[in-house]
C-alpha cells in the first residue's frame, strides 16, 4: 500500500491550535500550518545587479538569518481577500523600503513539505524605487542589505561563518555557482 493510499482516507484532526499555527495529523502523519491556511509572497527583487535581501532574528532558529523580502497574504483583520501581488508589493516596501513598479508571479510553493502546509508564491519585483529605509513593522527588526549578485556567495559565506542562519531560498542566488 502507497503512502497515499494509507493516508487518502484518514481525515485531518487538528490536535492543538494557536494564534498563529495549528497543529495536525492525518492517521500517523504530524505537521503544522498556518491558521486559516493563510499563504505568504516572497519578493525576489534584484535592482540594478544587486540583490534585495533581509536579515531578521528569527525565534525558532534562535539567531538571524539571511532571507529574501517576505509576508503573509490577508493576515490583517479585513484584508483577508488581499491579492497576493499587492501583499508582495506592500511587504517589499515595508521590509526594504524599495517599492516595485511591477511584480511577477513565479509559481507557487511549498517550503518544507514533509512537516509544513505553508505555501508561497513567488514574485520577481521589476521597477524598484527606493522610497524610504525600510526595517518592517514596529518589532520586526529588519535589517536591509543590497547586495550585488556577483558578491552573493561571499556574502552568505561570511554571514554563515557569522552564526547566522541562512534561508533555502538563497539557492536561487547560489544555483549558478553550485552547478558551475
């Protein structure tokens, strides 16, 4: 018997739920979500041969990572049909300060599939315009570093040997490199 085949007829049973996440199983199978399956954009904007990146302190890691621009898609309380694109747009201005004339959808998602539910759409920002210093919401802490792209590995090297964390979709800056 498949993995689907065991599992397609098991129903899902939320086994602990909280503001943010919800806790799940489907017969044996555990993993997590967001709450009301909320998805994220995640912003790839490279101005002028440089990248855009973030750099955040993230709790679960217990230190910074190195990241591209991201957000949640209708988390606030009556933006819960927010267009995506327009989420994309809103975020990058938010963490960066740079805001995009346009933006791109890539694709959707899936960050961790064997544990998370949490689903992205990808969003090339074209256009960019620096608007002001970014840093996010009250709280958030972010750090904006524009980086050129022939400058990335080192960058995310020297930031690793740092102690930062660095996030899986700085492979789309690094693939180039690893299979050069």
């Amino acid at each position: 018997m498949s993995l689907e085949e065991e599992y397609r007829d098991h129903p899902e049973q939320i086994r602990w739920e909280g503001r943010y996440i919800v806790a799940k199983t489907r017969g044996r199978w555990e993993y997590v979500g967001r709450n009301r399956n909320i998805k994220a954009a995640v912003i790839l904007a490279i101005d002028d041969g440089h990248v855009i990146l973030v750099e955040q302190f993230r709790v679960p890691l217990g230190r910074p990572c190195i990241e591209l621009p991201a957000g949640l898609i209708g988390d606030e309380a009556g933006a819960e049909n927010e267009d995506a694109a327009v989420a994309a747009a809103r975020e990058l201005e938010e963490e960066t300060g740079y805001r995009p004339g346009r933006v791109e959808s890539l694709g959707e998602f899936h960050s961790s599939p064997g544990m998370v539910t949490e689903a992205y759409t990808l969003f090339r920002a074209h256009d960019l315009e620096k608007v002001s210093a970014g840093g996010g919401v009250e709280g958030e802490g972010i750090t904006v570093h524009r980086i050129a792209l022939t400058e990335i590995e080192h960058f995310l090297a020297a930031k690793r040997t740092e102690g930062y964390a660095i996030d899986t979709r700085m492979l789309l800056l690094l693939s180039p490199g690893i299979m050069g």
